[in-house]
C-alpha cells in the first residue's frame, strides 16, 4: 500500500503561481510513476501531468502543457507539480497518483484514472479571475 499526500494548495490571482507536492509512503517511490490529476466541482476527475520514475519522461495534459511543470525527487519521496500563468479554469481539487509501471519513451500513456492504483487526498486550488 502507497499513502499520497498533497499540500501547497491555496488561492491565487489569475497570473499567479503555484507549486503543489506530494509526499509518498509505504513503497518504494523511485519505481512507481506519478501522476497530476484534477476535479472542478460537479465535473469528472481529468488528467494533468504524468512522469516517469526517473524524472525523464513527462506527458501533459493540452490544457497545461507550457504553464504547468511535473518534477520529482526520489530522495525525498515527492512530486511536484509547478504551477504558472494561472487560469480561473484552473481551479480545481488537485490529486496525485502513483503506480508501478514502464513507460516507453515517446509513447504517451498513463493518463487515465483507471491507470493508477494509488491517490491522495487532494488539495484546493482557487484561481480568481
């Protein structure tokens, strides 16, 4: 079992910045691919951003791809997800999710829920307009 913890939620101006993490537990966290994913109210939970368990290979959803960055650090057991050039579109519940798993270089895969075995909590982000 993989517990997924976010922070660094909050609320913003449109423009403005965000960076969100997620700390992870309970497995080896260099061998799992991570995931952003995120929910509006009274809407379906849509991809954001995956990556690799090396950090080399990233996949964002159209609607962020050029504002929104996804890193990791092994060591630390955490996934980022940068935040720029926000947009009230934006807001949303923010959840992030892990599996094992192999990414081919080039492919885009791991975007679906059904993809991943592990989720956090989430975390609030409110963009105002």
């Amino acid at each position: 079992q993989v517990q997924l913890v976010e922070s660094g939620g909050g609320l913003v101006q449109t423009g403005g910045s965000l960076r969100l993490s997620c700390a992870a537990s309970g497995r080896t966290f260099s061998s799992l691919v991570m995931a952003w994913f995120r929910q509006a109210p009274g809407k379906e939970r849509v991809f954001v951003a995956r990556i690799a368990w090396n950090g080399a290979l990233t996949y964002y959803a159209d609607s962020v791809k050029g504002r929104f960055t996804i890193s990791r650090d092994n060591a630390r057991n955490t996934v980022y997800l940068q935040m720029n050039n926000l947009k009230p579109e934006d807001t949303a519940v923010y959840f992030c999710a892990g599996r094992a798993g192999l990414i081919v270089p080039g492919e885009r895969t791991y975007y679906r829920q059904s993809d991943y075995d592990y989720w956090g909590q989430g975390t609030q982000v409110t963009v105002s307009s």
